[in-house]
C-alpha cells in the first residue's frame, strides 16, 4: 500500500522501485559460468554466485539459450553510463524455470520460458496497457531521470543506467516477478525459434506497427542487423509494395534481398543515398525506420564532433530519412539512441510536417503472444533465417571481438549452455569462434 509519503513522491515525479536488481546467492556456495563486463573492451566469462530466490515473485531460470545484440557493443565500448565492474551482462535469453518464489503460481519448475528483456511490476498504469518498457517501478537510476526526465523501465544485463540487474549471459538468471516477465513455450518448437521473442522480434514489429507501415506504402530500413532485418520482413506482411534496404555490408545486403523482389538493398557506400532513392521516388518514401546506431559517424565533421565530445550521438541518418520522407510521411527512431547530436534538420520536420516518431524500447508484453501465436506457430515467420552461428558459453569473449568487428558474417548466434538442447532442424551446428575467425583476431 502506497502511503502518503509515496504519494507525494510520485507527485513530483520521484518513483521509488518495487524490486531489487541484486540476488541472493545459494547457500551452498555454488557457482556458475557467466559473461562479466571489465572495462573498455572487456568481457570475460567466470565464475559467479548461483542466484537463489530472493523475492517472492521470483523465479530462477537456467539459461538454455542466449545472445549478443547489436546494442550490446554499446557497453562492450564503454559508451553506456552506469557500467560496474562483474556487471553480468545479456538481455535475450530464454530457459527451463528451476526455482519458483512463494508467490508464484502460474510456473512452475521444469516449464520451458522466454524472458523479456524489459523487466515489467504488471500493476503500474503502463504494465496494465503491457507496456512493458515504460514500467514505473523497476529502475532506480536517478541519472536516466537527470538525462531524459523520467525513466523506463528495467532491463537485464544492460547495466545501472536501467536499472543494474544481472543479466542471462550465464547458465542461471533470477527473473524478478516472474509471472509477468516470462512466456511459456509450446511444445514442437526449437529455442531457436522463440529465443528472440526477448528483444529483437518485438522490436523490429514495434518499429514497423509504431511508425505505422500500411498496404502499398513505400518503405526505407536504414541498418540490416537482426532488427532491420526483421523490419524489412514485417514491413513486407504489412503490405508495403517496395522496401529499402539499406547498409554497406555485403552479406547484410544479401541477405536482405532474399525477402522479396519488393525489396531493394542500397550500399550507402556506394551511392548517395539521397539521390539514389529520391530518383525513384520523386514524391518521396511513406515511411523511413532507423535501425542503426549512434555511435557510427559516416561524415568528417561528425567523426569530429564524437572525437572531441561536442556530441555523443550522430544524427546523419534521421536526418537522411527526413529529407527523403514525403510531407506528412513518418519516421520512426527504433535504433539506439542514448543522448545529444548536432545538426539535427528540425527544420525540415516542422515544414514537411513528417511525424518523427520515437520508437523507444520496444514493450515486448504488448507483443509476443501476437507474434508467438500469429507469426511463429503458423510459420508466416520465422526468425531462424537471422542465425549464423551456434557457440558454447566459454566462448563468448572471442565472439564479442568477432560480432564487434562483423568478421566471417556473424550477425545473431545462439549461444548453448550445458542445459541446453541440440541444434534445431535447420540450424547451425556448434562450433568454436576460432574455426571461422582463424587469424582474424
């Protein structure tokens, strides 16, 4: 029960947490291999406290599957606040449920789960809409309230800035209200198949249904990763009539032009941009997604201005989606973004009257049984087309050096732990990070 106190906090937009981000260690003292963050390019995989239930809604899962996401790199780089040395890093990780709190009745030990990467209460007025990325009262970081004036919700493995929870790039992960944030698996499906309802599925989906892609729409997806992939391919069943794709990288171009002849790839290292697609479509693209990054300058000025800290993100690619954009059209910003750029063409928002639409974290729970249920089980899509690579947990570190430098076509890996199942049908085999990196690294 909220008192009065609570209350007056809330009123002056102050809202205490309902969770801890630490766990109890098992009595026993037993231990588990997980991937901690060290500093600067640092990852390494140790020995870590097994987590043991520590509040009633917990649950304990024992990680079957997990991965490394583009967003990642981010902490990889130091350039997230709040890193702490042995963070234990991971947002997408799926698992068997091994332990259960008091109260939690609807898991049970042995079920076969999904984890959101957002860590949602399920009472405050966004869990009730299941928006789980704007949850009010699982995040203590007073300085993403300092930065943004409010504060999304909780994540795993993302460090302090959300909230500081240890991730499930390890063999066991404590899932707070565990109810909420975790989805049961049907049986006859791979975790190859439901593994990225976490993060990049719903992702992808949120960028495409927020910024709205209608039937005969033209479409442009600035980054080919897992996310704009996946956004090439939702745009698609929404019925857009021609997609862009657009990157430099040849086997993210390849793979993007296997969707659909509607889908053309532009490597933006080769052509302008601009010109390239507003030759084709004088009156301009309906919709533009930003699948990409702020930490990538293509421009001289901007590799500058990130040099010498007059910004931290770079605004070329909004900027090109604008320009390009028809009047009244829509863009949406799903790429991670995290604080200020220069140059930003306002300008041309405010004339064309192009709705710039801030995707934010994408709320998984308004999605994934809609995309399990409508588009997985029917097998109108499935993600496995994204994976290249299976390797086991110790091999992390060097997969974090070959995802960073996009060495040997590394795009989504499933990582194994030993509790998990043999490869799917259709699925990479296990191999070692130095079979395909060779000299590389």
């Amino acid at each position: 029960m909220q008192t009065a106190t609570n209350k007056a906090q809330e009123a002056l937009g102050f809202v205490e947490t309902r969770t801890t981000n630490k766990y109890k260690p098992r009595e026993d003292g037993s231990t588990m291999r997980a991937l901690t963050w060290q500093g600067k390019d640092s990852v390494v995989v140790k020995d870590m406290p097994i987590p043991d239930i520590t509040e009633p809604k917990d649950v304990i899962v024992k990680v079957t599957g997990s991965t490394i996401c583009g967003s990642d790199l981010h902490l990889y780089h130091s350039e997230m606040l709040g890193l702490q040395k042995d963070d234990i890093l991971g947002h997408e990780f799926m698992g068997i449920i091994d332990r259960v709190g008091p109260e939690v009745t609807n898991l049970k030990v042995g079920d076969r789960v999904v984890v959101s990467f957002n860590i949602a209460c399920g009472t405050c007025k966004f869990c009730k809409k299941k928006y789980s990325s704007m949850c009010e009262y699982t995040n203590n970081s007073s300085m993403q309230e300092q930065m943004y004036g409010q504060r999304d919700a909780g994540f795993f493995g993302y460090g302090h800035l959300t909230g500081g929870f240890p991730g499930g790039q390890a063999e066991y992960t404590r899932v707070p209200f565990g109810e909420v944030n975790c989805l049961k698996v049907p049986e006859g499906l791979s975790d190859e198949q439901v593994l990225y309802l976490t993060d990049v599925l719903p992702t992808a989906y949120h960028s495409v249904v927020d910024t709205r892609v209608d039937p005969d729409d033209v479409v442009a997806v600035w980054g080919l990763g897992p996310i704009g992939q996946c956004a090439v391919r939702f745009a698609l069943l929404k019925g857009a009539k021609k997609v862009y794709a657009i990157d430099t990288i040849p086997h993210r171009l390849a793979l993007a032009s296997k969707a659909s002849s509607k889908v053309e790839v532009v490597d933006f290292k080769q052509v302008d941009v601009k010109k390239h697609i507003h030759e084709r479509e004088p009156q301009g693209l309906d919709v533009g997604i930003d699948c990409t990054t702020f930490h990538e300058p293509k421009s001289l000025l901007h590799k500058i201005q990130k040099a010498v800290m007059l910004e931290t993100d770079v605004c070329e690619t909004p900027n090109e989606a604008i320009w390009l954009s028809r009047k009244f059209g829509r863009v949406g910003l799903i790429g991670v973004y995290a604080a200020f750029t220069n140059g930003f063409n306002i300008g041309a928002v405010m004339e064309k009257g192009v709705r710039f639409i801030g995707n934010g974290q994408a709320p998984v729970h308004l999605y994934w049984e809609e995309l399990l249920n409508d588009y997985i089980l029917p097998g109108k899509f499935d993600p496995r087309f994204m994976i290249s690579h299976r390797v086991d947990i110790e091999d992390f570190e060097e997969l974090y050096r070959a995802f960073d430098k996009r060495i040997a076509g590394v795009d989504k890996v499933f990582v194994q732990t030993k509790a998990s199942k043999p490869p799917g049908e259709g699925c990479p085999q296990l191999t070692k990070v130095s079979d395909w990196t060779q000299e590389v690294l």
